[in-house]
C-alpha cells in the first residue's frame, strides 16, 4: 500500500542532493539546445523558449523516515523530483513494500502513479 505525503522541512533537507542531480542534469541536457538555438538566431531574439524543448529532470530516491509523534517506526518514502523549466516540484510516496522488492521510480510510476491517473480523471469526469 502506498499513500501521498506533503513536503515537510526534514524531507525536503533529504531531498536537497536529488533536487541538486535533477537540476544539473536539467541544465546539462539544457545547455546544447541552448547553444544551438544562439547559433541560429540573431542576438537580440529571446531565445528562452530553450528551456521548453527540453523535457524536466526527473529523479526518485528511497528512505526511510519516521515522524516525531505519529509514526511508531520507520516507513520507507520514495521521493520524485522533477526539475525543469516550470521550477522544481517534489513529491512523496509513503509505502509499506520493500525497497528490495520494487525500485523507487517503479514503485512511483507503476504502484503509484496510474492510481492517481485514474483519481484525477475520475474526478474530473464526474463534474
């Protein structure tokens, strides 16, 4: 079983090194369309919209975690963070399976995420 969960200040602490991989590999694949896109037009031409060609950064980590007062023990939390030309968002998946049994971005992408595609069009079909 799996469930969502908000960033708090620890997790986010946790999360600092995967935000810093996401966003160098972001700017990393970012850097030649950027490079491209000068060559090919003239100086004054905003040539921002690079960061629109390049799809985001997305990175998942495993950890083990434990709140202050509500938790009796450790629970693992995949966490996904996504990085790219719409700023950075971070997610939080609180699961009972086993980190040696299924990968974080499996966990997230298949376990996780088709359950709230099928939340979010649901819901969106039943206004």
């Amino acid at each position: 079983m799996s469930g969502a969960m908000s960033t708090n200040s620890q997790l986010q602490r946790r999360a600092n090194n995967l935000i810093t991989k996401a966003k160098d590999d972001y700017d990393k694949r970012l850097e030649p369309v950027t490079a491209l896109m000068e060559q090919m037009f003239s100086p004054d031409e905003e040539v921002s919209e690079a960061e629109q060609l390049v799809p985001p950064a997305t990175w998942y980590r495993s950890l083990n975690y434990k709140t202050h007062n509500s938790w009796s023990r450790d629970r693992r939390v995949v966490t996904k963070v996504t990085y790219g030309s719409k700023g950075i968002k971070i997610r939080h998946v609180v699961t009972s399976l086993p980190a040696d049994k299924i990968p974080p971005a499996k966990l997230y992408t298949e376990k996780y995420c088709p359950v709230m595609l099928t939340w979010k069009i649901g819901s969106r079909n039943s206004n």
